[in-house]
C-alpha cells in the first residue's frame, strides 16, 4: 500500500448542476447523495484501505483550497495541490503526477473525479486493486469501464477488444480500441447494443513512470513546461512555478491529449453501480421515487406532479402543484424551473446569467 497513491480532482465547478453547484460553492462540497457527507468527503472515504492518507493528494482550484481543508481536516496542506486557474484535466493530472514522481519514483497512482457515488463499494475496492496490481505488473494506462445500462449521451463511451488475445496476460484488463465522447442519441443506442462498448468513468490507475513517459510522448508541449520546474515541486518555490507553468499549459483533457492516442490503453470493465453525479437527471436516477417517480429532497408538499425532481432549502416550505418531467432547484439566492428532457440547456442559462446578471447568480 505503501507505493498507492490516490489523486483526488476537485476543481470543477459543475455549471450542469446549478443552482445548486456554484462558482463559489461547487457540487463537491455538497451532501448532493443526503448521506451526511460531501461529495469530496465520500470520495476520500471509498478509498479506505487502498490508499494510506499521507499519499492522498487534492487538486482543485486555489479559491477552494479552504473549502478541502474544512472538508478534510486530517488532510495536511501541502497535500492540497491549488491550480490558479482551470486548464482540464491533463495539467491536473500532470501537476500531481510530477509531485508524487518527486517523491516516490516507485509510485502507482489512482486518479479520481471528486463527484462520482459508487453504490457497491467493497466490489469498487476490489475492481480498483485488481487494477493498481496490473499497473504495476505492466507499463500500462488502465481506465475503469462500466458495463453501460441504458443508452445515455452524457458520458463517454470506451470501446474495447475482447477476448483472450486482447487481455493483458494474468489481468483482467483489456486492449482499448476507441473512445467516444458524449454521443447522439442514435449511437448511444447503437454502441449499447453491440456490447463491446463501456462507459468511460474518468478513473484511471497507473504507475507514475509510465504517465509521465506518455505525456513527454504526447502531450510533450505540457511535459516540457513541467519538466523545467520539477525540483521546484514540494519546495517554497512551487507555488510561484505552478502559476507561471499553468500560463504556459492549454486547456486539454487528458481522454483526447493522452488517452485517445496511446498504444498501451487497457480497460477494466467493472460493476459497482457507477454513477457521474453531474446533471439533476443523474441525480433523479439514484434518488428512491415516490409513488409518482418524484425524488424529493426539501420541505415539500406535491399535487398531481409526477416523474419530476424538487431539490429545496429545509428552512422553506414548498408546494408544487401539476408539473410533470421537472426541475425544482432552490439553492441560496436562485431557483431554477427547467423541464428534464431540457436539462442540457442548464449550461446556457448559466452563461446568460452570468452576461446579464452579473456575478452573484452563478
């Protein structure tokens, strides 16, 4: 365990799910799931005993720094890594990897979003050793994939070769053929029904020699900016270093930069009852409905409403009467009535909030 590390992302603002996540207070500092605990702090939890505390490492956006100190206390600042300003995952990824490579060359590390729910977490905890022990077996970028239940065009779909001449010897990993971001409707439908198709979850394992060697490869423009400043890392100095390497950094994710042309992208397909918590129709799908298909969370009163979700302050009493497929949010100064099936459009209306409305809304 000693050479696991785990890499927590949280630095999203999670503009799907407003009002509820904001600029100042994204979804990662809330109890979203009604569990007692935040997102952040359900996260650090699942990976109890893979992962020692002093090898866990927060990324997240300087102006959250505080919010992950009050979340996880025991968490040691300099464990908290704060991006000046969001450039997509690859520079996280880099950011941390190159940290953790100065401190233990050996490392295999974990990368995690910080707003998924997993609702089997002994089978999660198998499925991820199970890939920590064929990333260090083999110089290998593994991703977890997850046995897709419906045809939904939100995630990221991985498409995988099966059968024993794809699977990496002793693992159960195999060859990755293609990814596929967010898809239509038709082949959403298409790729569920060929089976050799997974949901891309955004968690990845891999020894950090290995990352670091695909992103000097493909994505060299990033691993040249961090390999000038890398002894600077854990010093006094790397505060300053990281805001001048992120001015230099693109905004890339790692799935296109490294992920979608590497020849050594191997896949776990798993089944821990997954879920990205990103849009108010994930989080009806893991609520528990009434009679009605409502998922309730706030004190609420509902009249011939069906198949909608109502998700308000305790302190305020709400009724809702003949609504059917909606949105009810109430989250500090802004409520947001919004169809489901129009539930994508929650990007634009914060956009125009923020154009005409100024700061305090968003």
């Amino acid at each position: 365990m000693k050479n696991t590390y785990l890499v927590i992302m949280a630095g999203g603002i999670g503009s799907r799910f407003w009002p509820f996540s904001r600029t100042h207070h994204p979804k990662q500092f809330h109890d979203v799931l009604g569990v007692g605990r935040s997102m952040l702090q359900v996260t650090m939890d699942r990976f109890a005993g893979i992962c020692p505390p002093e090898n866990v490492f927060v990324v997240t956006n300087r102006d959250y720094v505080g919010l992950v100190q009050q979340h996880l206390p025991a968490l040691p600042p300099n464990q908290i890594l704060g991006e000046p300003i969001g450039r997509n995952t690859a520079p996280c990824i880099a950011y941390a990897a190159y940290r953790i490579a100065q401190r233990d060359p050996q490392a295999t590390i974990i990368v995690s979003p910080a707003d998924h729910a997993v609702g089997r977490e002994d089978e999660f905890r198998r499925v991820v050793q199970l890939a920590i022990d064929g990333a260090r077996a083999h110089d290998v970028l593994i991703t977890l994939g997850l046995h897709p239940s419906r045809p939904d065009t939100g995630y990221g779909y991985i498409q995988y070769m099966d059968g024993a001449a794809h699977k990496l010897p002793g693992t159960e990993l195999f060859k990755v053929k293609t990814f596929t971001e967010k898809p239509n409707p038709e082949l959403a439908r298409m790729f569920v029904e060929s089976g050799d198709f997974l949901w891309n979850s955004g968690l990845f394992v891999w020894r950090a020699d290995v990352i670091l060697h695909a992103f000097r490869h493909y994505l060299s423009d990033i691993a040249e900016v961090f390999d000038e400043g890398a002894d600077q890392l854990g010093t006094d100095q790397e505060e300053a270093f990281i805001s001048e390497a992120y001015s230099r950094c693109r905004n890339v994710s790692i799935d296109y930069g490294i992920m979608e042309k590497a020849d050594n992208v191997y896949v776990l397909p798993a089944e821990f009852g997954w879920s990205d918590v990103g849009t108010w129709d994930s989080l009806h799908r893991l609520g528990q409905p009434d009679e009605h298909g409502n998922v309730i969370n706030g004190e609420v009163m509902l009249y011939d409403t069906r198949d909608s979700i109502i998700k308000t302050p305790t302190e305020r009493l709400v009724v809702v009467q003949g609504l059917d497929g909606f949105i009810v949010a109430e989250y500090d100064n802004v409520l947001l009535i919004c169809k489901r099936t129009e539930e994508q459009r929650v990007k634009e209306f914060v956009a125009d909030v923020k154009a005409k409305k100024g700061n305090g809304f968003h």
